[in-house]
C-alpha cells in the first residue's frame, strides 16, 4: 500500500500528503525504457519487461521508493509533436505499471530535448545514405535550438501536442492514464531548458544568417525588438534579462495548464533553480504556476571530469547547501532530482548527501543514475556514474543506509563542521574508512567492514564486508533477517570484483551521449558465482543448521564454529537446542 496518499499539498514550502503526513521520498533516476540503457538491453539480447522486473527487485532491497526519468521525446515523438507508440512506449508503460505495484512514486519530466542514442546510432548505421527518415522516430525536438523550446511558436505548438497526447495515452497494462495512477507524484514539464538571455540576443545580431535553422533562431531578435519598439523601451542588459524571464514565465504557463488539466491540484509541479541569482529569474520562479523547485546536487559540480576518488565531499555539501539557501525566500518545495559524486567508486557520499538535502528542505531526491543489472558489468551507460546492487555493493549499501537518514533528518538541522566524520546516534559518515553505518532498533546497515558496536540486536541486517553480526571473505552484500526467534534467512550475493576501469580512464566530451555499445567494449566488473566461507554470530542463535534453498530442493549445509560454506543464493537458519 503506498504510504503517501494524494493529493499532494505544499504548504510553507513543506511538502504532505491528504493526511497531513510530511513526504520523504529516496531513489534513483532510471532509464530503462528510453536512450542508452534501452539500446545495451537490445544489444544484450535481454527482454526489457523482465530486466525491469529484477531491477526492481533489488529497488526494493534498497529501501527505495522515489524514481524519476525523463522522458527522451525523440524516441517517441513526430516532428509535429504527435506520440508515436512504439516499443519505448511500451516499456515505459511496463516500468509506470510495476512501480505503482511496488508501492514505488514517481517524477516524470515529459520533454528533455537531447538528443538520443536511437539518433545516434541511425546517424552512424546509415552514414552517407542517412536521411531524416531513416530513423525509426524523428522528433520535434530534433527541429529546434534548446533555447526555441521556450519562445519559439512551433516548438511551443508541438511540444502542447506532445504534452496532450503524453498526458492522454493510456496505460496498455494498467489501463490508466498517469494522472489516474497514485503513484504519480511529481511533475517537471521539460528537463534541464536553456534559456534565452540577453548574450544570446546579442550573439544572434551578430549570426550569419545564411543556415535557414540559422535565421529561425535570429526570430528571437525580431521578437525582442517588437517588444521593445511597443513600449518605447531602449535596449538594456536589465531589459533583455526581464524579457527573457517573461518568456520563461510565458511557458511554464502555458504548459503547465496542460498539466492542471489532468492532473488539477493533485501533484507537485516543479520547475529548475537555473538563474535563480539573477532577480529577474527569481523573480519568474515567484510567480511561475509550480509548488516546487528542482535542484541538483553534484560534488563536485560538474557533470564532465578525470577521477574524484579524493575530493571532499563533506566540505563541498556545506558550500552547496549556502548555494540554495535564498531559494527559501520563495516558500516553495524543493526537490533534488539529481544527486552524485561522478567519477568514483567511494562510497560514503551517499548517507552525506542524504543528511544535507533533508536538513536543507528537499523532501525528494534521486540518485543520477541507476545502472540495469542485465548491463551493469559494462557500466554502459552516463559512465561517470556507476550504482547497480551486485556490481558497486559498497555504493548500494551506502544508498540504502542514506534512505533512512533521509527519512529521518530533520529540516534545519545543522551540518556537522568536521571534513572527515559525520555522526549522530543512528548514523556515521566516515570519509577516511569509505564507511556509512545506520543502525536503529530495527535493522544495521553497513557499507564497509566495521567493528562499531551495535546498541539493539536488529531484526535486519544489510552490509558489504564484516559486522560484529556477519562475516564472510568477499565484498558480496549480505542480506540477514529475523523471521522469528527460531529462524533467520541470509541472502548472499555474489563477491564483486572490477576487471577494467569501469571509467575507462577518460576525460569526458561535454554533454556527449554516453552510450557504450555492450558488443564491443569490454567488460568492466565480474560477479564471482563460487562459494564464499559465512561466518553468522547472531544472538540467540548460539548454535544452528543452514539449509540451503533453491526453487526445488533444500539441502542442510555443514557448520563448523557458526562457519559455513555458501553460493550466492538464499538460506534459512534454523535455530538448535
């Protein structure tokens, strides 16, 4: 049952449901339906529906229950704006379907503009021979300058076009729209827009008009000029900056009254922080018809780079955090779609950027981007960020463990000043072990081996590496949990171990695609399927049997001084004496 019901409601820029319940949601950005990871599942041979359903699986084991995409409109879209129902809209209808099921929420962001890997890989398939129509869908974005979407009536046309027609398809497996799903939860029209500004208007004086997409995007001077000549205004750094703002206004207006047409006051509709410090900006995020802003959080921030595996992240959030703090005069939400540490393979960013963001006031956040299992050994995908369960378990453990303090941090909660160690009574973030531990009365999470001492024996454990609880030889994640006091059951996972360097040692092309073709690259991280010695010290399980499961048989294992030997699999301890 999901536990936040609609409507959703923002009051004092506190976000909470129909009960008055505040909302905490923790997960992941995913993109199993659209662009690269859609592409590698292709390649691979792997049913998109059943890769869905074990990504999942393991979403659910991490204690999520947020996941946002954007939506690549290139891949299922015309040039006139029209949906094009295709096998991505299919998959992306499966994936709606199986989070609503999963009691999982969603933020969708319809409209992202860039371009995308089915593009791409059409481009290079068809080299000299390509044409226009040689994709399988040509979008109305492919048209139009990032900018145009806000200003220009035709990319204006089309994207209400697209917007009606998204907001009206009906769920082929739910038999929905996604207004009618309660697991619907946010809204963000378009992705990461590029404004006009007043250096652009500038710029586009200056352009040699001869390339007729070239003298389509110059209309915004002509635009600007009217405005000008009707009010007798003379052109100004301030005037064109308010001039743009207002067109910015003028689109989030218009599309969003698509929005409310489906979705009234049901959700929260959010809109990105960009220009944020210019007060025209500001100003347009007041009075722009959203309850929320959308911020991201990198550290560094910067999307394109070498390796971080030494940058401080406990002293870059605090700078981050002072960042967004005039935010709060709007009185609006806040929601942190993106959050990452790019480029490394740490793993105790994650419980830090989860206490910041919820003591800065977002109630929402996501991590940039989760990786399908069927493709992970690759990391084929945006390969500056790499999370899987099995193939980064230190870097799944820790996100799970920032779940809880998510949910648990309170707003206003001041950031702790020390730059190697954060810690409270449920939670350590340590930079110099790579170590977040969560611990309550009910479950020890663990992201390293760690000798802290546990104050209340959980009922479930989760952890890569040793605890006073587990043990084994191996960086496989462990999963221990108290069915009863007779009986405990013990998932193991596979030990993972890198083969390559899944960053692949580059430098990174600015907002290039970063699509790796699984065919020809190599493999990056192996799962070692062999046995692995267990060691289980769980109080009042002094002495016990193990009997291994499996869809056919059980079979009762040899133990020797509470030490077993196990596949990755699941198991039942039972209890003697």
């Amino acid at each position: 049952m999901l536990q936040y019901q609609k409507p959703f409601r923002v009051e004092s820029g506190r976000i909470s449901d129909k009960n008055g319940t505040e909302v905490k949601l923790w997960g992941v950005n995913y993109y199993a339906p659209f662009n690269h990871n859609y592409y590698n599942l292709e390649e691979m041979g792997v049913d998109h529906l059943r890769a869905i359903d074990r990504d999942i699986a393991d979403f659910k084991r991490m204690g999520i229950n947020f996941v946002r995409m954007h939506i690549y409109d290139r891949e299922i879209s015309d040039i006139e704006g029209h949906l094009v129902d295709n096998h991505h809209l299919e998959v992306f209808d499966y994936l709606i379907e199986r989070l609503f099921q999963e009691d999982i929420y969603v933020m969708i962001t319809p409209i992202v503009w860039y371009n995308s890997v089915a593009l791409q890989k059409s481009v290079t398939d068809g080299y000299a021979y390509w044409n226009a129509g040689a994709a399988e869908t040509f979008g109305f974005s492919n048209l139009y300058q990032a900018h145009e979407m806000i200003w220009n009536e035709k990319a204006l046309s089309a994207q209400c076009i697209y917007l009606n027609e998204f907001f009206a398809h009906v769920n082929r497996f739910g038999k929905k729209r996604l207004d009618e799903y309660e697991h619907v939860a946010i809204i963000e029209v378009t992705n990461e827009a590029i404004y006009p500004t007043d250096e652009l208007i500038s710029e586009l004086r200056k352009a040699d008009k001869t390339n007729p997409f070239k003298k389509q995007e110059a209309q915004l001077v002509e635009l600007y000029d009217q405005y000008l000549a009707e009010r007798s205004l003379e052109s100004t750094k301030e005037e064109a900056t308010k001039y743009c703002a207002n067109l910015v206004l003028s689109f989030l207006n218009r599309t969003f009254r698509i929005v409310d047409c489906f979705f009234g006051e049901t959700i929260i509709k959010t809109h990105i922080f960009y220009h944020f410090e210019e007060k025209e900006f500001f100003e347009m995020l007041d009075h722009a018809p959203i309850n929320a802003v959308s911020i991201t959080a990198y550290t560094p921030n910067h999307f394109d780079t070498g390796y971080h595996d030494d940058f401080n992240v406990l002293e870059e959030l605090r700078r981050l955090r002072d960042y967004y703090t005039p935010l709060k005069k709007l009185k609006k939400a806040f929601i942190c779609y993106e959050f990452d540490m790019p480029t490394t393979l740490t793993n105790y960013s994650f419980g830090a950027f989860a206490y910041m963001l919820a003591s800065f006031g977002a109630q929402a956040a996501a991590y940039f981007t989760y990786t399908p299992v069927d493709v992970s050994e690759y990391n084929p995908g945006w390969i500056v960020h790499y999370l899987n369960f099995y193939h980064t378990p230190k870097k799944a453990v820790s996100l799970a463990a920032g779940a809880r303090i998510f949910k648990e941090t309170k707003l206003e909660e001041l950031l702790p000043q020390s730059d190697v160690l954060w810690e409270s009574e449920q939670f350590t973030v340590d930079k110099e072990m790579d170590l977040v531990v969560y611990q309550n009365e009910d479950c020890f999470f663990y992201s390293e081996s760690t000798e802290v001492a546990v104050k209340v024996v959980p009922k479930e454990i989760l952890g890569s590496g040793n605890c006073m609880f587990l043990k084994r030889n191996g960086n496989g994640i462990l999963i221990l949990i108290k069915r009863s006091d007779e009986e405990l059951s013990l998932t193991v996972l596979p030990n993972q171990k890198f083969v390559n360097d899944p960053f692949r040692g580059k430098s990174f092309r600015n907002m290039a695609n970063r699509y790796v073709n699984t065919n020809t690259e190599s493999v990056v991280s192996r799962l070692i399927e062999r046995p692995d010695q267990i060691t289980v010290n769980y109080p009042g399980f002094e002495t016990f049997e193990v009997i291994a499961c499996s869809e056919n048989k059980e079979e009762v294992l040899s133990v020797t001084n509470n030490t077993f030997s196990a596949f990755p699999g699941k198991y039942r301890i039972c209890k003697k004496g």
